[in-house]
C-alpha cells in the first residue's frame, strides 16, 4: 500500500521540485551560518578554523 500512495505523478513532481529544494535549504544553510555567530559554526570547518587563531 505505502508504494501506492506517492503514485508515478508525485515521484514525477518530486524529482522536478529536488533542485529547488536543494538550493533553498543551502541558501537557508548560509543565512543561518550569517545570521548567528558565525565564527562557532565556521570553527568546525577544517580549512577555515585555522585563520582564526585565538590568542591565549
């Protein structure tokens, strides 16, 4: 029944809407990265967390 229920038209429209849907949450992704301290997120990334040595 649950391979029913989507059915061949809501597959189709699904497949259509899958690069919309990525752009929009990357773009959601970076104004979150934006929008908050963006320096505690950026610290997990390997290539950018070593310019920002802190001084101790």
């Amino acid at each position: 029944m649950l391979t029913r229920f989507p059915g061949p038209r809501y597959r189709e429209l699904a497949k259509n809407w899958m690069p919309t849907v990525a752009m929009r949450g990357t773009v959601g992704a970076v104004g979150l990265v934006w929008a908050t301290d963006w320096r505690l997120i950026l610290d997990w990334v390997s290539y950018i967390s070593g310019k920002f040595k802190k001084d101790d």
